[in-house]
C-alpha cells in the first residue's frame, strides 16, 4: 500500500484541490476501499447531507467510489473534513479511530487526507475553534492527534491560515487572529512550532520517500516564537528540511526548499469568481451592454454548478453564489426594462432638446411633465439632459 499523508487548509471538496486528490488516488491499486470519516460534522442536522456532496465530488472530479463510515480498518484510502476538531478528537478516542489513524501513518501505509477541521487535529495539540471563535471560550489547546510525531514534527498544524473573511477583525490562524495565536504559543511545550496551511492548500507527504510537497494557492507557514519560514505552492522539499525548519535549526545537510519552475496555474475560487461578476456586471450595466452582463449571470450559474459539492462554508462560498446570482438576475431584469425604455425616451428628449433650442420652453416644459407622467423624471444638467425612471 502507498503511504501518503495529505494535510488541507480548506476547500477540499472544491475545483481547487481535484488535481491534489486525483494524484494522491493514482497511487491506489484497483479496487482500493475509500471511507470518508464523517463524525467532525456528524452532529449538524444536514449530515447526510454534506456527505452525499462529499461523495459525489470524489466520485465525478476524482474517479473514486467512497463509502461513509466510521471505521477505517483495512481502508486504503481515508478521508475526513470540516466540522468541529474536538467533536471529532472525542468521538475517535471513544472509537478508536484516533489510535487507527495514529497506526496508519507509524506503519507509513495507506493515503490519509485530512482537511480544515480534521487536519486541525493532526498535530500534538488542536484549535478548539468552535469553543473559542465561535462560544467565546478563553484561548487554550486540545491534545491532538499526534499524527506528526511519528514523521519527527513536533508541531501543532493550524489550517486556514491566511483567512481573511473577517474583514475589519482579524481571523487569521483559524481565526485566531494574531492576538489569540500568540498567546496560545507561549502555552506550548517548549520547542512546538505552528505549521500553518493556507486555504485552498495542501501539503503532501510520501511517508516511504518523506519528499514533501506544497501544492494549491497558498503556502505553508513554520512558525517559530519570533520567526515564520513561508514554504510557496509548487515548493518541493523533504522531511529533514521540515524538520529543521520546525526544530528552528540553522544550516542542515538538507537542501532548502526549491519552488517549482513551471507551477501548474491555480484554480479560482468560488469568492474570487463572486468578485470578478459582481464588477463584470457593474461595468456591463453602467455602459450599458445587455448581453455583456446576461453572459456574467450564465459565467456565475456554470460557476456554481462546478462548486456545489463544496462542503465548506468559508466566506465566498456556494450561498454567497446563489445570493448573488438571484441579485444579478433582478438587476437584469432592471436593465431590460429600461433598455425598452430608452427607445421610447430618447426620441422624445431629442425632440425636447429642439424645443428649447427654438425657444419654445412653454411646450418643452409640457413635454417633461408628461414624460414624468409616464414615469420618466428629466433633469437638466451641464451635461446635457439626464433621465431616470420614476421611483
């Protein structure tokens, strides 16, 4: 069996991070049993839910038939994704299922992925997000799962690093935020570095080999008290250099990490795609180009149909989506209507502006009560004539 550890910011059932898992399931042999651990989000009401998306994802984008589970004895390939991290450290130290992952990566056998709220918990200790960020609880650690002991890191891994949905608050570090990770830091025990994965990254491990690789769009940070070595996307490097890095070690027979030359591009997530439409269609309506901005709509719809077995709900995420595309179609709805408009009212203020040229301000001025009569308000400006449909 191959031995694969995979660690995941985020998004790891969207477009983003297909070519990561198709590549960790091409290690596979044929008829490899895949279990998708569902218990970090086994207490939310939409359960089923999320793993049937979950399911469909690997099994269209992936080419890998996935059974839901709770057990993983035997199992080649295991995965397990967002939710809470402690929720699912105290379910699997009931189970045993902490113990098997534990196993699987001492043995360096089978390929193990563990995204968001799952990877939380692969280090020596683990983010209670849920109690903290969301409950108000005072910063402190879970024990982990102690994946990454057995491989030589001391570590504790932080996922959704660089998180900036929380606007004018921080929420960096798992939303953390600086504030809260540096106080954490000084609570662990001595020489424990913070591995932090950016979202919509991952970091891939051969156990046999220990080649590491950075692959997505962010970078993973190791994180020191007073120093933070950024590992890029496309980095490829080993586990001795990690180990360094983590260890704060200068020098090392290890190479440093070499970014790759020629990084395949990365793909656009789901809030980017949110952006880019949202002032696509500004610009197609401020000019105005109606088919311009029926293309963004249809560009947002395809979007949202590659995104929906995203199981996550970071900001920019698939509701996002569908809140705005029912916008866009009401203001396209607006701009057909006044599109029909203005083949009505330019004539008319054509003929106003010829009126008031021949000095006949009386019939120009009958002219715009009756247009405001019809719905259209007129104002005269510098600029020449501007009109607006009446509120």
């Amino acid at each position: 069996m191959p031995g694969l550890l995979v660690l995941m910011g985020s998004g790891e059932t969207s477009p983003t991070m297909v070519e990561i898992h198709r590549a960790a399931a091409r290690t596979l042999r044929a008829g490899a049993r895949a279990v998708l651990l569902d218990t970090p989000y086994a207490f939310q009401e939409n359960r089923a839910d999320i793993s049937a998306r979950a399911c469909r994802y690997f099994a269209r984008s992936v080419g890998l038939d996935v059974e839901v589970g709770s057990g993983i004895a035997g199992a080649d390939w295991v995965f397990s994704g967002p939710g809470s991290p402690t929720y699912a450290l105290d379910r699997w130290a009931q189970s045993g299922v902490a113990g098997d992952l534990r196993a699987r990566v001492r043995a360096r056998q089978g390929v193990t992925v563990l995204a968001s709220a799952a990877a939380c918990t692969a280090g020596l200790a683990t983010v209670p997000v849920y109690e903290i960020y969301k409950v108000g609880a005072e910063p402190h650690w879970r024990e982990g799962l102690g994946l990454l002991e057995p491989l030589g890191l001391r570590a504790v891994l932080i996922p959704h690093f660089d998180n900036a949905e929380g606007g004018t608050h921080d929420t960096r570090y798992c939303y953390l935020g600086e504030r809260r990770l540096s106080r954490m830091e000084r609570e662990l025990p001595a020489g424990t570095a913070v591995l932090g994965l950016d979202e919509h990254t991952a970091v891939v491990i051969d156990l046999e080999s220990e080649t590491v690789l950075v692959a997505g769009r962010g970078g993973v940070t190791v994180r020191r008290p007073g120093s933070a070595v950024v590992l890029p996307a496309g980095t490829r490097t080993d586990l001795a250099e990690l180990r360094r890095l983590a260890e704060g070690r200068a020098g090392g027979s290890a190479p440093p990490p070499v970014a790759a030359a020629q990084a395949a591009p990365a793909e656009v997530t789901l809030e980017e795609t949110i952006r880019s439409c949202e002032e696509r269609f500004k610009a197609a309506a401020a000019r105005p180009d109606m088919v311009a901005a029926a293309q963004t709509v249809l560009h947002l719809e395809a979007e949202l149909v590659k995104w929906a077995a995203d199981t996550e709900e970071d900001a920019g995420g698939v509701d996002q989506a569908r809140e705005l595309m029912r916008l866009l179609i009401a203001r396209l709805g607006e701009l057909a209507s006044t599109a029909r408009l203005r083949s009505h009212v330019e004539p008319l203020l054509g003929l106003r502006t010829r009126l008031r040229d021949e000095g006949r301000y009386d019939v120009a001025d009958a002219l715009r009560e009756a247009m405001l009569a019809g719905g259209v308000v007129v104002e005269d400006t510098p600029d020449g004539p501007r009109w607006s449909p009446a509120p």
